[in-house]
C-alpha cells in the first residue's frame, strides 16, 4: 500500500498560493482528489468550494451541446 506524505506546507503553497486545484494537485502526486480534499480538512485549510453556483444547463460539467 502506498502511503502519501502531504503536508500542510505543502498544501498550502499548491493550494493557496498557487491556486491549483484539488484535481491538478492530485494528478500531480499520483493521487485521487478525493485524498487532496481529505487533507485539506485535516489541516484546516478552508476549500474554495462554491455552493452558492447552481450547476444546471451549461455550467453542469455534463452539459452537452446537440
């Protein structure tokens, strides 16, 4: 089993400073999104998770156009 070593300093500069999200970072690492996120709440790093978007017709990540 393949353990990650994440720290906070780390997260820190992928995403805060640079301002990478959960997906790139964790295709950068060789990792699911789904860890990054994890230890983002872990370290209290605050997500930039926007639930005020409502996600319907074009901005749904399933949209398609026909």
């Amino acid at each position: 089993m393949n353990t990650l070593n994440i720290t906070k300093g780390f997260l820190i500069k992928e995403y805060i400073i640079n301002k990478k999200s959960m997906n790139q970072i964790a295709d950068e690492i060789g990792c699911s999104s789904f860890s990054i996120f994890k230890y983002l709440k872990i370290n209290n790093i605050k997500t930039r998770v926007n639930k005020l978007i409502n996600r319907k017709g074009k901005n749904n990540v399933k949209y398609v156009v026909s």
